[in-house]
C-alpha cells in the first residue's frame, strides 16, 4: 500500500485464507509480518459482508465489500478520497498507518495458492 507521498508499507500474513460460501467467504489471517501495523488481524474470522448481503450495514456506511466487525480498522474497498479526508472512515483506510481520515493511493492484495 501507498500514501499520497509515495510511502509505502506492507503487511504480510503467513496464515492467510477465505472460506467457501456457506462460511460467507470467513477471513482468516494470522502471524503478520510488516511495517504498515496489523489492521486486518480484527477482522479474523468473519464473514465478508457486500451491501447485498449486510446486517450491519457497515458496507453501506463504508462504501464497499470487507470483512465487516463492529465495523472495521481496515477498508481496502472504500472511497478513493485521496490522502487526508474529513469524513469518518469511508475512505480506503488502513487504520495503524494512517488512521481513519486518510485514504491510501494505492493497496494490493496478493494471494497465493498453496
């Protein structure tokens, strides 16, 4: 991932997997490796909520899909707002780096299969 001023961190899970649909697409992560601080560890172990399937309607007040908890310290699917933004949390957010009125340039996920 990366902010406006081109730095970039990343975060890294040795134990990382979605589930199958009868899970809700289950997130889990564990052992995190990086320099961006682990913003996805408190979504470990729920279901992956959409603005069709939402009861908590965080993915509305979010603005995309995620793993929704309570509602969430990581939105890698919100708003591009680009950098510093005064709403709360509808950006693409990753809160131990930037906060939650700071939406990133630029994130990935990579996943492989093993």
């Amino acid at each position: 991932m990366s902010d406006l001023s081109n730095q970039k961190r990343f975060a890294y899970y040795r134990i990382f997997s979605v589930g199958n649909k009868d899970s809700g697409y289950k997130l889990t992560v564990g052992e995190y490796e990086g320099n961006a601080g682990d913003s996805l560890e408190y979504h470990n172990g729920h279901a992956f909520y959409a603005r069709d399937r939402d009861i908590s309607n965080c993915s509305h007040r979010f603005k995309g899909g995620w793993w929704y908890y309570a509602c969430h310290k990581s939105n890698l699917n919100g708003l591009y707002l680009k950098g510093s933004h005064s709403s709360f949390a509808d950006g693409m957010n990753w809160y131990h780096w930037h906060g939650y009125h700071y939406s990133l340039k630029t994130t990935e996920m990579k996943i492989r299969r093993q």
